[in-house]
C-alpha cells in the first residue's frame, strides 16, 4: 500500500508517542546484552508500516533489535514452510494465510503462547472475535496484527439523483436486495446499477458464513440457499451485473465502482485505499461513502466478514522470550496505533485506532460509525483442506451464477465435492 506524504508524517509522529508511551524496558530477559531475533515477512517495501513498527519496538525495547527475512509474496509461503521445516533460525513470523496456521501447528513450529498471554494480562476478546481462531487444543499459537473486513461502498451522487437516503449502518440483507432496486436506473452503456456482486464465491457465500454458525468447511451448504436465491434474483431483475458479463467482459468491481455505475458494493476494507489514491490522481470523481455490512435477520449489526494476518512464533527458536515481545508489540495497542497511522486497520481496533483510520485525508464523513465491527467471522477457517474446498466452491459457484447447474445442485455437488475432499 502507497502512503501520501500525510499518512508518513502522521505515522513517523506516532513512533515518538509509542515510544514514550512504552518506556525502554528489558524484553525476554535481554538485560544482559543485545539480542537480534530474525522475523519473516513478505514484500516489505510495499508495507511502510513494518518499519515503523520495528523501529518503535527497538526503542521502546533498548535489547532487542529486529532484523526482517525478506520473502516475495508469491513465494512467502512456501519459503517459510520450508525454512520452518528446515529448522531456520526465523524466530517469528506474519502468516500471510491465516489458514496455514493449522498445518503448522500440526507440525509443531508455533510456540503455545497461552501462559505468556496470562501472565501479560492480554484480553483476546480485543481482536473482535478472531483470536478464537487460533487456539488449538486450548492452545493459543497465534495472534492476529492486522485484518480487512467487509463493508458497504456507496455511490453519494446515485441516491441523491434518485431522491433516496443514503445506506444506514443497521441494514438487513433483503432490505439491501430492496434499496438496490429503488435505485437502480438507465439502460445500456449509461446504466445505473442499485448494486455489485463482485465475481469471487465469496461476495455471495460470505454472507451465509457472517453469523458465525457455519463455514465453508461443511458437507451440508444448504445455509448458502438464501444467499444465491439473492444473487439470481437481482441479476434477473438487473438490479447488479450478470454475472456473465463480468466474466466475459473482465470487468473488475473497481473500475465499474469507480466510473460512477454503481449505487452499492459490498467489499472488504482494502478498497478506500484504492478510492481515495485514484481520486487524488484525477482518475474518478466518485462521490462515495461507506456504511456497516449488511446483516442477516436475527443478526447483530456490526457482524461481517474477513481475514487476518496473525502473528506466530517459531516453536523452534532459541529466543522465544524476545521473539515473544515483538509479537505482543506488534499485536498489541502500540502496534495498532501504527497499522492504523499506515491505513491498515489493525486486528485490535478499538475507537481510537478506528477513528485515526476515519480522519485520515480522503476517507468520507461519517467513516467511523461506518467501520465499527462487533465480531469478524473468517470468509476461510483455520482449517485442514481448506484451500481444496475453497477452489472447488469456486468453480461450482460459476456453474451457479452462469445457470448452468441449478442452485440446488449446484449445492448438491458442492456437498458431495467437500466429502470427497474431507474424506468425510
């Protein structure tokens, strides 16, 4: 992510505000000299934060210095498999898939950090429902730093031309399916879509997994019914874009949001970034705004969907109490201040670290009450398999959209495709 001069400045000015609010205390045990621990992470140059946060903690942590294991993204995964499976002297890492964590707890290669997070008084309940997701065997071997979570973009100039309030923040989905049709308008090249399902399975599936009840790692996906029942008929209605012609044409959700054709798009947090970068290069004129997620009846407002990148330490290091600390720092309340003063939003989000997000140049008024989440369920569990099962979804998830299989089933094959995968 590229940060404007404003972010970087905001963000350097937070390192001094860190620091002294973190004090120069010995970490792990280090008082007897410098430790230097090892930390994998993958593109660095394109994350300004990590810097930042590893320069905070050095000085907040007078004996340790951090030195990063620089990976290509498209190689970070395997490569850190392999140097944890070759006993590498990394000492903590990112895991860019949150659910590789499960195979490398099979394997032994994250430390138990339950005891340490006791004995430091860290409430899990701060990550919004996702640190449950890396506790194995009543475990905890893991801790999300940063997240991305579904929200609802808005096109300002569509509704005020069609005389209708704004989204609000406690919306349910069949009331959305309703909007989007009073808004909706024009034919042609010139039409006015009410709404957007981006082409991934998720922007469909997603929505059945947002209460917490279900995952994708079921053998019974009945639960998605509504959701596609939702999808089909707004596509028939062209209350949003076939499908078909997403796929024919290529058409990506950010240029049919960003040319103006859209009134509403649910997608994840990622995207103001892009908004307001293409925005302040004179590349669209979009007038936007952003509201809460909308929410299955009987579902809380402020329940979405997302993905976390945690933080871990290798079971294998010989400087687990060092390595240990920089996790806690990066995790914890210093470390989000600095994801937040860098435009990502931190796994640990409280009113402060969500309101630095909402006034940061070029967010839309009313960004905070629009960001505020109340638990974050995984679009993908940590899981075994789970990239299997998500591909195969994906590919049923076009024969569905496309109407080349019936939604019933599609579900029917997708039900049978997981057992098989699941050998369940």
């Amino acid at each position: 992510m590229k940060m404007k001069n404003t972010a970087l400045a905001v963000l350097m000015i937070l390192i001094t505000a860190v620091v002294f609010a973190g004090g120069g205390n010995d970490s792990g045990g280090t008082s007897g000299g410098t430790v230097t621990i090892q930390v994998a992470n993958w593109d660095t140059a394109n994350m300004p934060y990590v810097p930042v946060l590893i320069q905070a903690f050095e000085t907040a942590n007078p004996g340790v210095k951090v030195e990063i294991v620089d990976i290509p993204s498209a190689d970070y995964n395997q490569k850190l498999t392999v140097m944890l499976n070759g006993g590498s002297d990394v000492d903590a890492f990112w895991i860019k898939e949150a659910d590789m964590a499960k195979s490398f707890n099979n394997r032994g290669q994250l430390m138990d950090l339950t005891a340490n997070i006791r004995r430091d008084g860290i409430n899990l309940n701060d990550f919004n429902g996702l640190a449950e997701n890396f506790v194995f065997d009543e475990k905890t071997v893991a801790l999300p730093a940063r997240t991305d979570y579904y929200i609802m973009y808005y096109n300002k100039d569509i509704f005020d031309a069609a005389g209708v309030a704004y989204p609000s923040n406690n919306m349910t989905w069949p009331e959305w399916e309703q909007l989007a049709a009073r808004v909706t308008s024009g034919s042609g090249n010139t039409k006015k879509y009410g709404g957007f399902l981006h082409t991934w399975q998720a922007c469909v599936q997603n929505w059945a997994v947002q209460d917490g009840k279900h995952t994708i790692m079921e053998t019974d996906y009945s639960f998605f019914k509504p959701y596609y029942e939702m999808a089909i008929r707004m596509q028939d209605a062209g209350t949003i874009w076939d499908f078909g012609t997403l796929k024919t044409a290529g058409i990506h959700y950010s240029s049919a949001f960003l040319q103006g054709n859209v009134a509403m798009m649910p997608m994840g947090t990622w995207f103001f970034s892009t908004i307001i970068d293409r925005i302040n290069k004179g590349e669209s004129k979009v007038r936007w705004g952003i509201s809460v997620l909308p929410h299955p009846a009987g579902v809380e407002a402020g329940w979405t969907v997302g993905s976390t990148t945690p933080m871990a330490v290798n079971n294998a290091s010989k400087k687990k109490d060092a390595a240990w600390e920089f996790v806690k720092f990066v995790t914890g309340p210093e470390g989000a201040k600095i994801y937040a003063a860098g435009g990502s939003l931190p796994a640990r989000s409280n009113s402060q670290t969500l309101a630095d997000i909402a006034n940061a140049p070029g967010m839309p008024e009313g960004s905070l009450d629009a960001l505020q989440v109340k638990h974050i369920s995984l679009d993908r569990p940590v899981a075994d398999l789970v990239a299997d099962v998500n591909n195969m979804l994906g590919e049923e998830h076009s024969l569905i959209m496309l109407k080349q299989v019936s939604i019933d089933q599609g579900l029917q094959n997708m039900a049978r495709r997981s057992k098989q995968i699941q050998n369940k």
